[in-house]
C-alpha cells in the first residue's frame, strides 16, 4: 500500500481542506488557502500521486466543459482506505469501520471479559481483525476511553476502568500491526463532529456530553481547545446549591442534577426501587410527580448549563450529544425556556443540536481520530 506520509504542512492543509470540504475546485482550494496556482499544482502533485487526492468531473457540467485541469475539482477517494475506531465502556468493547470521510460502514460489540489492559488489547486486535475483513486493508486504528490521555498513547488516568498508566497504543499496535492513536473520548468525539459533522465549517463549536458523566469540548478558530481538566467535569460546577446531592458529585452540581447514575439514584432513594432513565422519563412525560420533579430539576440545570457555555465561549453552535439526551424529549421547553432566562434578551441566539448518541458514535470518533494522524502525519505510535 502506497503511504501517504510525510506530507508537508502545505501539502497536509491542501489534503484538509479537500478532505472536510471538498469536492473543491483548485481556484477554490487555492482561495481559501492563499495560495497562487503555481504553489497548488506544486502542492497537489504528490498528493494526486500518493493516491490521496484524486480529480473528479464537474457536476453537472456537459462533457467538453469537463476538459482541462482548471475545470477538474479535487476530491478524496472514500473508500480508498478504511480505519477502525473503538469506545472502550466498563463492561464493553464497541468497534467500528468507516471510510476516509468517517462515514460508519460496519459495526461491532464484544463484551469485556476482564479489564486487565493485556486482555482488552487482545479484544481490540481481535475484533479489528473481524470488523476489517471485507473491506479495504485498515490505515489506522482509534481508541476512546474515558480519562485522562497522554501523548495520543498512553492512558494516565482511567476510574471507569480502573488503569493509570498503560500504555495502551504500543498494546494494540503490537497486537494488530496499525498505526495506533488513543484520545480522551470526548475531544475525539469533538474532532469527529468539527471535522465531518455539527461542526463542519463552523470557526466555534461547543460539544456538551451528558450520560454516565458529563463532557466539554470547545473548538475555537477552527481547532479543538486542549482540556485542561479532563476527569471529572461537572462534579465540582454547581448549578443549584439547593439541588440533590449525590455519591458522586456535590450538591447540587452538574453531575448531580443532570447524569444518569444520578438521576436514577434520585429516584431510588425516595421510591427504594431501581428504576431505569427511559422509564423515569416516561413517567415524567406522563405527569408522574417524583419523575416529573426530578427531571425539570434536570432540564433547569442543563439549561443554565448551555445559557453559561453560550454566555462565556460564545460559540456558533452547541452540539448536546450523549445516552441522556433523551430529556431533551420530554423537557426540552424547560431547556429552552431556561436558556433565554440566563442570557441577555439582545443575545445572539446560538443554535442548539441535540442527538442522542450511541457507543458507535464515540467510537467513530476515535476513528476519525486515526484519520487526522494518518493525514496530518501526527505522531500515532
């Protein structure tokens, strides 16, 4: 297989640009890279050699307008390469393929036997070996966990699993023989969405997770602004300081009031049941008081949570993403309501996206992850 590294810098923001937004035209490219012609067809030449970049006909234009270089748009081939991307939860292992484009074409879950890092390195080299037959030969392999990763390989912090310090792409890299990139799972799944989804384009993007815990993540000039606190956001954020307390979190925080362990927990301390988030929001939308308390209470606060992240990072969008994104279904006026109560009446109103994700979605982000290192020629171990 031909390689596609090293690239330049010049030649790794043409293949950007082109990846993102293209088909582009090279006037197009050239414009929006402040490069003349002459630097872009010197630019562009290894690229369309490497098998990177290709040229494809004008839509839609007739036949003899399709002549000539000038006229030729530039584009990736999607399915040239594919790359696997892996979320690792508690009890399981959820794995994906895409293309260069980081469109999902297969999926697949295997449970964790155990946590120890050599066993589930050997469940990701096995499962990538199942998910990639059939399709082009994997350029890289991506892994989101939950905690704090360094240096794009090893992982420093994990409570979810119990890990500190493992190094986990050399793990996996010995195991399966790809390039190897592990990312906190929420700056991957924020690269994901400001390369090829909510985000695309947009020059501030915020992506604001809600389930099992909470995630922040901020683009700024286009690029992901590095956490400086990546474990335990949202414990320590009091929204309410009347509001419930619970093992995890202070009263009244953000993890208290609005993730799904506490929710939940809520609800079996004053009913001694355990009752699940679907079931507890059915019962609020059906005007059960207990659900229908606890749940506003939710609402209000991710609404004074959104309100302060458009306040103070003033970002185009707001993606609102995560397995209890379904309250957004039953409470999403409270949300909203709360929302324009906690910013200034002249405001510009950002645009809010919810979408309720699935493991598959956090584990097309660390997939999209492998793509930035393969093309950017990042450091992937």
């Amino acid at each position: 297989m031909t390689s596609w590294l090293p690239l330049s810098a010049g030649e790794r923001a043409v293949a950007i640009e082109v990846l993102v937004h293209g088909p582009l035209s090279r006037t197009e490219v050239a414009r929006r890279l402040g490069l003349s012609q002459g630097s872009l067809t010197r630019l562009t030449k290894p690229l369309i050699g490497s098998g990177l970049l290709v040229e494809v006909p004008e839509a839609g234009a007739p036949a003899a307008a399709r002549q000539g270089r000038p006229s030729q748009p530039l584009d990736v081939v999607t399915g040239s390469r594919s790359f696997l991307g892996f979320k690792i939860t508690e009890n399981a292992l959820h794995g994906v393929v895409t293309t260069l484009r980081g469109d999902v074409v297969a999926a697949l879950d295997r449970p964790l036997s155990g946590r120890a890092p050599a066993a589930v390195a050997d469940l990701i080299a096995g499962t990538a070996a199942e998910l990639s037959a059939g399709h082009p030969a994997p350029a890289g392999l991506g892994i989101g966990v939950g905690g704090l990763v360094r240096d794009r390989a090893v992982v420093a912090d994990s409570p979810y699993l119990g890990w500190r310090e493992v190094p986990l792409a050399e793990l996996v890299r010995a195991r399966a023989g790809l390039p190897v990139v592990v990312e906190n799972d929420v700056a991957a799944l924020v690269e994901a969405e400001s390369w090829f989804g909510a985000g695309r384009g947009l020059d501030r993007f915020a992506v604001l997770t809600i389930g099992a815990g909470i995630g922040y993540g901020l683009v700024a000039g286009g690029r992901r602004v590095p956490a400086v606190e990546p474990l335990g956001f949202g414990a320590d954020l009091v929204l309410d300081p009347a509001g419930p307390l619970t093992p995890d979190g202070r009263r009244g925080s953000a993890v208290s009031l609005l993730t799904i362990p506490s929710i939940r927990y809520q609800i079996r301390a004053a009913t001694g049941r355990d009752t699940s988030y679907e079931e507890i929001l059915a019962g609020a939308a059906a005007g059960e008081p207990l659900p229908g308390r606890v749940v506003t209470e939710a609402a209000r606060a991710l609404g004074l949570l959104l309100a302060q992240i458009a306040n103070f990072a003033l970002p185009q969008k707001i993606l609102l993403a995560g397995e209890g994104v379904g309250l957004m279904d039953v409470a999403g006026n409270t949300v909203r309501e709360t929302i324009a109560a906690n910013r200034h009446p002249a405001a510009v109103p950002v645009e809010l996206e919810s979408r309720v994700s699935d493991f598959h979605d956090w584990a097309r982000g660390a997939a999209v992850l492998a793509i930035q290192v393969l093309v950017l020629g990042g450091a992937g171990t």
